[in-house]
C-alpha cells in the first residue's frame, strides 16, 4: 500500500499537467453541483425556518366595536403557546406599509389598511392546533379574516420540491462527466506511461499492484477537483454576501448560510469515490498479463 | 493436449526471489533450470498462413550455466525466451523451469514466474522518469520487501553493475550503457533463477557490447544461470561457450553430447569461489559447428 502511493505521488508528479487539467474540469463540473446543492440547503433552511414561525394576522372588520376587539386580545394573550399580541391600528398599518416619512401617500384615506391583531404562536405550537386555532377566530363577529404563513410555506415546499429534483438531475450529469474525465486522464496517463506498466509486468507485479496507483490517482483527482470546487463556491458565496450585506438576510428573512459540513465531508468523499471508480473504468483495457 | 503430465501448477510459484530454493532442499546441484520438451510454437498470422517458429525444440539448462542462443534474424530466439516469460505460450510440448510446467501456468500465477527471472532487453525497458534506485527496487517491491532491505539490495546490486553512486539520479539522463547497466541491475537484484537477455547488447556500440557481455559473465560468475541470446557473432566469439543455435524451428546444441554433462559440477555453483571461471575447461568447438556457426552470421 505504501508502495502504491509512492507510486501514485511519483505518477501524479511526473504527469501534473495532465491532472491538473484533469483537476480543473472536475472542479468545473463540481461547482455547478455545489452551487445547485448550495440554493436547496438554503431553501430548505428557508422553509423550516417560515414553517416554524406560528404568525396569524387577524383581520378586523370595519367598525368592530373596540370593546370586542379588546376582549379578544386579552383573550389571546392568555392563551397557551401565545407569546405576543399586538393591535395594529388603521394608521399603524399604514405607516408599517408605506414608511412614516412618505409625503406622496400622505393622500391614502386613513382608513386605507385594515385593523388587525398580529399574533405570534410559539414555534413549538404544532401547525395543527395553529389551524384550530385560526379557524376558531374566523368565525368571530369582529374578525373579517385570518391570514397565515401557510401558503407561503406551501409554495416554497414544492420550490424546494423542484430545486431538490432539478439538483438530483445534475448531480447525475456530474458523476457522468466526473467518470468520464477520470477514465480518460487514467486512459492518457496509461499510454503515456506503458514502459512503467510493461516494467511492472516484467518484475512480476500482480494486476493489483499495477492497477492501486491508478486508482488511487484517480482519488486524488476527484477529492481535489471537489475540493477545490468548494474552495471556490465559499469565496464565491460570502464575497457575495458581504457585498449584500444585510439586504439578503431582510429580504429571505434568513442569513443565507454556505454548506453545511456533512455535506461538504460528503461532497469531497463522493469526488473521491468518483476518482477510483473513474480510474477503475480507465484501466478496463488493461490486460491481466 | 500431447503430454498428459504437463499440468499447470496451482500453487504459487517458488517462494519470490529465493535462490534458497535452488540451492537446498528440492534441488540438487545438477537438477536442470530449464527444460524444453518437444515444444511448438506457431503464429497465426492475420494474412491467413500460420507461421510455425519452434518446431519440436529441445534442450537443457543446468543451474549456474552460461548458454548463448543464437541464429539468424527471426528465427526465433525472442519467441524462445517469450515462451519461458510466458509473454507466449507453447502450442505443444512442456517447458520446465525448475522443475514445474510453466507452459500452461494459470494467468495468476505468471508473476509469480517472473519474480524467479531476471528480464534484460535490447530497448531496456527501464522507466526514464523514475530515479535509477526506483527502477532497480521495483523488482523487490512486488515482492513487499521492506524499504529498509529494499534499499540495502538495490545499493549492492547498483555497486554490481557499477552504477554505485547514481541511484539519485533520473534514469532519463543515463547513457545507453549506462541504462542496460541499470536493467541488468533490476534484473539481478531479486537473485532470479536465471537471467534472460534478449539482445541486450543490440542497442550499444561493440565496445559497449563487449562492456555488457562482460558484466553478463561476471553475473554468471557469481553463480546465476544465464540465457543469453544474441545474432551477434563476435560476442560469441569472446569465449568458449556452450551455444545453442536456433535454425528453422529447431535448436542445435553446440555442445551437447560433447563435454557438458560431463563435466563434474562446477565449483562456484556451492562454494564460495565466485570467480572460479569454468569454461576453460571446456573442450574447442568441433569444426562441424562451427560450420553451422558460420552460416548463421
Ligand atoms: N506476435 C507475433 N505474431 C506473428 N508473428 C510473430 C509474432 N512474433 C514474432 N513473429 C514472427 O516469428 C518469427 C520469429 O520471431 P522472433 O522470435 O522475434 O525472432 P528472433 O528474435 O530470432 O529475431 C519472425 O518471423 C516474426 O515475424
Ligand atoms: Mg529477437
């Protein structure tokens, strides 16, 4: 074995042209990968995260008598897993909708947004008894509707849906040319390298011992063109970030956040995987004696 | 199959690189290393036609010999000595080397063949982007050595071919003299059974040629059985040796039947006189032969 990787240290040297072309594209093909897996790691994170927030807008009607509307905050607030309540007058509304300071849409009507009360439901409320919940309230004289967040955690599920089939879709592409580039770099590095194979059939090598460097070669292209690949989707990722600073994170309502490590681990595992199979295919002609 | 005995051994070869094997035990001093009986060899050539290169040869080799093969420019003599590699295999009749039938040896089991021979070509086959130690202690890294006794053989084979010194060296920048010294030195440092060279002096300057020639029988000398084939006649000239002359499928013994089997055992082969040289004692070439010789040049 020590001798197989001093083999293969010895190959990957003498011919680091060749790999490090075959590197780059690897690389290339591992950065799409990454940068597909990136957007559902973040989406997903996106839909747990809006998914947990318990949040009900509670649409009053017009003229709902005060006192009915004070009774139902109070009632709110003592109910279990209810952490705030909060009324939102007509001009609150407003002035949350269209910023205090703007003069243009001084003209609205008062009365232009609806009173509300904005409730937040502790994350560990189960959506079910959220449901009951909302629905309880609609049926109220004083309440016009109750809006929540489940729609919009409906809709980005199957965004997420879509983005984890697409990424799956490409992830395939990828191993294909991953094993592609590996056999033929190992095909090219074979021919230019027959003397040392001939050589090690002479001495009476066994097929394994002709065949481990190349694989293990074939480990290193992979593990390092993923590797690489990642290095430049994270420079990538938070010059990015740090470009947009907060208005991202406002804007998701969530900080974008890179790869997680498993992935990463796994990613580099899977390039490396990737290497010794690409490297076993391209030694298929390699003839046993 | 003609020989219902030739069966393929199952079991390894002899344990890698061990003279040991020969030297004691399973092997007297005068069993044979190599055997050819009746054997045939034919091309199948893509044009149609067969080619029949061996047509029923047959000699024998006995441990610590020094043979020439010779005769004229495809006669055969790479296919010979393909056969014993097993770079080929026989159509019919048995080659022993050692004692086993290596003429249907499985295909696993022909590295462990070639652990027990030492191969030198004319093209010397040497890995030019390796260093000159690598290429010698690829022969005893198959064999899963230790690094530190890889490099103690692999110094005292260097210092043998009288490349001590340049082990660091890339192989690339060496001579053509210099480069078939260094096959020689792979070749010997596992301590084969015998040595196989195949034109090893084909590619060099007569000067040079002699220089290998040389080194050859100071391998020889230390007690390894060599086989060395060659079109060259001055080589054979150099010395009285026994010579086996390839010639329309068949092998001629120069000295078969004369003196060689005769001879009592020669004294290097146990002891500790690794200089002692032999040949002298051999008796000149019948004028027959030499007749032979002569129309093979
Ligand atoms: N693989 C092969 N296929 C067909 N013919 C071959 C093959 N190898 C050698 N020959 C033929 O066999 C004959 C003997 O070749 P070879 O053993 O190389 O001769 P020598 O080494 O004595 O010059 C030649 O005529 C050669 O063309
Ligand atoms: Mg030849």
């Amino acid at each position: 074995m020590a001798g197989s990787l001093e083999r293969a240290k010895r190959g990957l040297y003498a011919e680091w042209r060749l790999h490090a072309l075959s590197v780059v594209s690897l690389a290339v093909a591992f950065v799409c990968l990454g940068a597909a897996l990136l957007v559902v790691v973040n989406l997903h994170d996106l839909k747990e995260r809006w998914g947990r927030i318990g949040r009900a807008s509670v649409y009053l009607k017009d003229g709902a008598p005060p006192q009915q509307v004070e009774a139902l905050v109070s009632a709110l607030k003592q109910t279990e897993g209810v952490r705030e309540v909060r009324y939102l007058s007509p001009i609150d509304a407003r002035n949350a909708a269209l910023g205090v300071a703007d003069p243009t849409l001084k003209a609205l009507p008062q009365d232009a947004f609806p009173a509300s009360i904005e409730v937040d439901v502790a994350p560990e409320v189960p959506e079910a008894e959220v449901q009951a919940m909302v629905n309880k309230l609609g049926q109220l004289p004083a309440v016009d509707g109750v809006e929540t967040y489940g729609t919009w955690t409906a809709r980005l599920g199957s965004l997420l849906q879509g983005g984890t089939i697409a990424a799956g879709a490409l992830a395939l592409i990828v191993f294909g040319a991953v094993l592609a580039v590996v056999a033929s770099t190992m095909r090219l590095a074979l021919t230019r390298r027959r003397t040392e194979v001939e050589v090690l059939r002479l001495v009476g090598a066994s097929d394994g011992f002709v065949r481990t460097p190349y694989v293990l070669e074939g480990v290193f292209q992979g593990a390092i063109g993923s590797a690489t690949a990642l290095a430049i989707l994270a420079l990538l990722f938070f010059t990015v970030k740090a470009h947009a600073d907060g208005d991202l994170s406002g804007l998701l309502g969530l900080d974008p956040a890179f790869l997680p490590l498993p992935v990463i681990a796994a990613m580099i595992a899977t390039g490396g995987l990737l290497g010794a199979l690409g490297g076993a295919l391209g030694l298929r002609k390699l003839t046993a004696v | 199959m003609a020989h219902a005995g030739g069966r393929a051994p199952l079991t390894p070869f002899l344990r890698a690189g061990s003279r040991d094997a020969l030297r004691g035990g399973d092997f007297s001093a005068k069993k044979p290393v190599l055997v050819f009986d009746d054997v045939q060899k034919v091309y199948r050539q893509p044009s149609g036609g067969d080619l029949h290169v061996l047509r029923g040869v047959e000699l024998l080799i006995e441990r610590g010999e020094f043979v020439f093969v010779t005769g004229p420019s495809g006669a055969g003599k790479s296919t010979m000595l393909k056969l014993v590699y097993r770079a080929e295999t026989v159509d019919d009749g048995r080659i022993l080397f050692c004692g086993r039938d290596i003429a249907r040896l499985t295909d696993e089991s022909v590295p462990f063949l070639r652990r027990n021979l030492g191969i030198v070509f004319q093209d010397f086959k040497i890995v030019p982007s390796w260093t000159v130690s690598e290429n010698v202690a690829i022969a005893l890294e198959v064999l899963g050595l230790s690094s530190r006794l890889i490099r103690q053989r692999v110094a005292v084979a260097l210092e043998r071919v009288g490349l001590a010194g340049r082990g660091g060296d890339r192989a690339g920048v060496l001579s053509g003299g210099e480069q078939q010294r260094l096959a020689i030195a792979r070749a010997i440092v596992g301590e084969p059974a015998m040595v196989l060279a195949d034109e090893p002096t084909g590619n060099l300057d007569p000067a040079l040629a002699l220089d290998i020639l040389g080194l050859f029988e100071e391998i020889h000398a230390s007690g390894t059985t060599v086989l060395f084939a060659t079109h060259d006649r001055t080589l054979l000239d150099v010395r009285p040796r026994r010579i086996l002359v390839l010639d329309e499928g068949r092998v001629t013994d120069v000295h078969a039947g004369l003196a060689a089997y005769a001879e009592p055992a020669p004294s290097y082969v146990d002891g500790d006189e690794a200089d002692a040289e032999p040949v002298g004692a051999r008796p000149p070439r019948h004028a027959r032969e030499e007749r032979r010789l002569r129309r093979v040049s």
